[in-house]
C-alpha cells in the first residue's frame, strides 16, 4: 500500500500546489515512485493528457516534478469557471455539462467512488501519493459536502501538513482559526504545520513559532522563504506581480490581454523568459501601451469575454492597431475565435448569446458545439518566418470555418497519437499581421518562438537573433523543479515528514 501525505491550507493561494510539487520532486530524488491527487481542482489553467484527457494543470506541473507523465487519476474532477455562479464539470477528462454551484452540491455525493477509485489506481502504481486540498477546509458553508479537504483526508487516512502564507498577514490567527474550526477526529489528522513565503529575519518570527506549537500542540516543521528565482506555473489566477512588465526596457514589448475569464496562460511563460522580451498583462481599465505584438488568449468563456472586449474599447483599439500596421496580433484558441467574423452558439453551449460578431480580422466562422475537443497535436507551421512542424495542445468547443482562399497558418496532422489530415490549427492575414491558432503550447516550440521573435526583431529594424543578445531555449523545468525541491528540501524537517508517513 502507498504511504500518503496531504498538503491542506488556512486558504486560496497560500501555495499548496507548488510545495505537492516540491515534495513530488523531493520523493523523486529520495527514490520513490511518486504521484500527484487532487480530487476536485477548479481552475482555467488546464492540461490535456497523451489520451486526449483534461486535468488541472498544477497537477501537470507536480506530475512532471515526480519525472511522470500526467494521468486523469491524478485530477478525477476539474470546474472550469465559466461564470460568476457556473462552471463546466469535468469528469474524468471530459466535460458532463455546466452546473450551477447548487447543481453542483447535489452532485457531488455521486463523485466519492470515483475518487476513491483513481485514487487506488495511483495507490497501486506508487510507493508515496501526495495529496492537495483545496481553498481552507474550514469553510463551514461547504463542509457538509466537501470532497476536497477533509472529507478526501478521512477517507484515505491521510495525515495533513496545514499551510499558511506568512506574505499575506495575519498567518497565526489564519492557522489557529483553521485548527479551531475542525471537528476533534480532523484536527487529529493535522500533524504539522508549515509556514510559507516567509522574508525576514528568523530570530524576530521564532517567539511566533513557539506560540504557534504551545497554542495548537502542533510542531512546525517547516518555514519556506519567498523566492523570486524559481520558476512555477500557476494554478489559476495570474499573480498580481506578473501583471507588470517583466523588462521595461527590453527591445521587444508583448502584452497580454487579460479577460475577464482567461484560461492557460502559462501559454506565455516562455515568452516572459526570454532575453530582450518585456511581457505584460493588461488588466481591466489599463491602457494598451505601444506593443509590437498584442496576444488575445485562451477564453472559458469566449463570447463574454469578446463582448467585454467591445465594451471597454480594447477590441476596436485592437482592430485600429493591426489594420494601421503598429503591431501584430495572435490569438490562441478563444482568442482565436475572437479574431473571427463570427462566433455562433446555437446551443448556448458558453453563453446565452447565440450569436455576435467578431473582430473581422480573419475572415471566417467559429460555431459552438456541444462536444469539446481535447489533443495533444503536431501540425506543420506555414508561415513566412516559420515553416515546421510544432506540437502542442487543443482545449476548445467551438470549430472555425474560414472562407475559401483563407490561407491556414497551421495543418495539423496528428491528434493524440492518430495520424489526421486537417485545417483546422489557424489562420494568417495577407499581410501576415494577424495569426490565430487553437494550439496551446505554440510558444513552447524552441525554433518556432524564436523565429517568430527574430520576425518582429526584423521588422523594426533590430539585428537578427536577439540584437546580438543570446537567446534562451525554453525554460528547464527539471533545473527548475530541482531548484524548488532545495529551497523547500533545506527549510523543511523531512525526517519529519518521513515519520509522520510511517516510512
């Protein structure tokens, strides 16, 4: 039988996610065969499986750190927001329909076999699952259906390692109040404490620390300092720090718009990475800067999110741009969609808006449909900078048709695994000024995201590659995760940890 271990937390955002990753990491090099399991993640960041499966992408994240490739056992539900009081239900990698969060409740009853189940798959294929709660687990409102928190640590017996964010404030009255909300048998399942983010000067926190075990009995095994050096992908929203430029002064300047409801942009991660390459997110009621390239992202919900483009000037200002030739505009997937003639949802599959125009920058038709199409994909880029294969991913409902003569920037020719003859990846203007794929990940591919910037480079007159500057390739997530795991491995008593497994 696999040992377990849960990470929960006093809340949202604390970074549950990023320690599971470091502990999965950490097992990995002690060597262990190791897997991540959430039962029930909500997020827009998703990932889509070899299997063509959908799951949260933290828990991609933590299965690469374990050296796995990614299962739906590892995520057995995924919500995926698409308004303030709904959300598309995926079971198993694929979606079972929207639900209120009323709808919901009712329905979750149903989901505990199921989660028990993948659960033992994993169990049976590992030595150690390291499991991640949700939010806070004493939300009281929603304990008596939690599937989460508590409710998944009793029924794995899974001891709880209780998390709190120094950086936010007010960590010891969040941690005590947890443990003060938690029946006796829950408290009993918290067996240490971790304190995450930590700045300062250890000497002045170490009184705290002394309370904090005479006040709830439980040691704290851990302080993890806040890094900046580390690279992790998050699980849903975007850190208000990553909404300003990363380099003010670079020579190439991206933005980002930032939907309302914006889904995968870790699509962009890479981009942000790079030598010479400013990256920033433009928030709601912020002025587009002077870009050479405007990125509309990946939507949940794409018909609001076009139509608050219109409302608040951006989607004009965006039409203005590219057709005065300041800049070049890609869309990926929703924002793909949204470059389009027009969006069509006749089953009101994302909205209740069955129809509206588009952008007009790509002439073509997005129809919604009631089937989502989730692959792992290889096309052929065709485009004047890029001609190659790239790989990627597709997470989206809708099919875009475009008119006749339209030239396709991007042939896909396989879908999870199966060799396929398709048009469907995106499309290019005339002047090449606009490009649309579905294809998630686009960026990631080394040569194309490096022709596609030495592109722009050229067009304003810069030296190719870089202005002399050395480019970078992608980013090395196994440095990246082996940098996590010290940091979190070198503040954290592991000794413990093992004992509190029983291994």
């Amino acid at each position: 039988m696999a040992r377990r271990i849960m990470v929960q937390g006093t809340g949202s955002g604390v970074g549950k996610s990023i320690i599971v990753a470091a502990l999965c990491r950490i097992f990995t090099q002690d060597g262990y065969k190791v897997a991540p399991f959430k039962s029930q993640n909500m997020a827009l960041n998703s990932y889509v499986t070899k299997d063509g499966l959908e799951i949260g992408r933290a828990q991609a994240f933590q299965a690469f750190a374990a050296r796995k490739e990614p299962t739906v056992e590892m995520n057995p539900i995924l919500l995926k927001p698409s308004s303030d009081t709904g959300a598309q239900v995926i079971v198993r990698g694929k979606p079972i329909g929207n639900m209120t969060a009323k709808e919901y409740h009712k329905y979750k009853p149903k989901a505990l076999s199921l989660i028990q189940h993948c659960f033992d798959i994993l169990e049976r294929e590992n030595d150690i699952v390291v499991i991640e709660g949700a939010g806070s687990p004493a939300e009281i409102n929603l304990r008596a259906n939690d599937i989460v928190n508590m409710s998944i640590a009793k029924l794995l017996n899974a001891p709880v390692l209780l998390l709190g964010d120094i950086d936010k404030g007010g960590v010891f009255a969040w941690l005590v109040g947890t443990l003060e909300l938690l029946d006796e048998d829950e408290r009993d399942l918290v067996k240490a404490i971790l304190i995450n983010k930590f700045r300062g000067d250890m000497t002045i926190l170490q009184p705290g620390l002394e309370f904090l075990e005479r006040r709830t009995g439980k040691p704290v095994i851990g302080v993890i300092p806040y890094f900046h050096d580390i690279k992790v992908q998050e699980e849903d929203s975007l850190p208000m720090e990553k909404r300003v430029a990363s380099d003010a002064g670079a020579e190439l300047k991206i933005e980002v718009v930032y939907l309302p409801h914006i889904s995968n942009f870790t699509d962009f991660d890479v981009l942000e990475a790079e030598d010479g390459v400013s990256l920033r997110y433009i928030g709601r009621g912020e002025r587009i800067g002077e870009p050479d390239v405007l990125i509309i992202p990946g939507s949940k919900n794409t018909i609001g999110d076009l139509l608050y483009l219109k409302d608040s000037g951006y989607g004009a200002e965006i039409v203005d741009r590219v057709r005065s030739g300041k800049c070049i505009v890609f869309g990926i997937c929703g924002g793909y969609q949204m470059l389009c003639d027009t969006i069509i949802d006749p089953e009101c599959v994302e909205s209740r808006v069955r129809e509206t125009e588009g952008l007009g920058l790509l002439p073509g038709v997005t129809i919604f449909k009631g089937d989502k199409i989730t692959n792992q994909v290889r096309a052929i880029a065709d485009l004047d900078f890029y001609r190659g294969e790239v790989t990627g991913y597709e997470i989206h409902m809708g099919r875009t048709y475009l008119k006749s003569g339209m030239k396709r920037a991007f042939t896909i020719f396989e879908r999870s695994g199966k060799s396929v003859m398709d048009d469907g990846g995106g499309a290019v203007s005339p002047d090449g000024n606009v490009i649309g794929t579905y294809i998630h990940g686009i960026f990631d591919n080394d040569a194309f995201r490096h022709a596609f910037l030495d592109h722009i480079r050229m067009k304003k007159g810069l030296t190719s590659p870089g202005n002399g500057k050395k480019n970078k390739c992608g980013i090395d997530w196994d440095e990246e995760y082996n940098k996590l795991a010290n940091i979190v491995r070198s503040n954290i008593d592991m000794d413990k940890v093992y004992e509190i497994m029983q291994l």
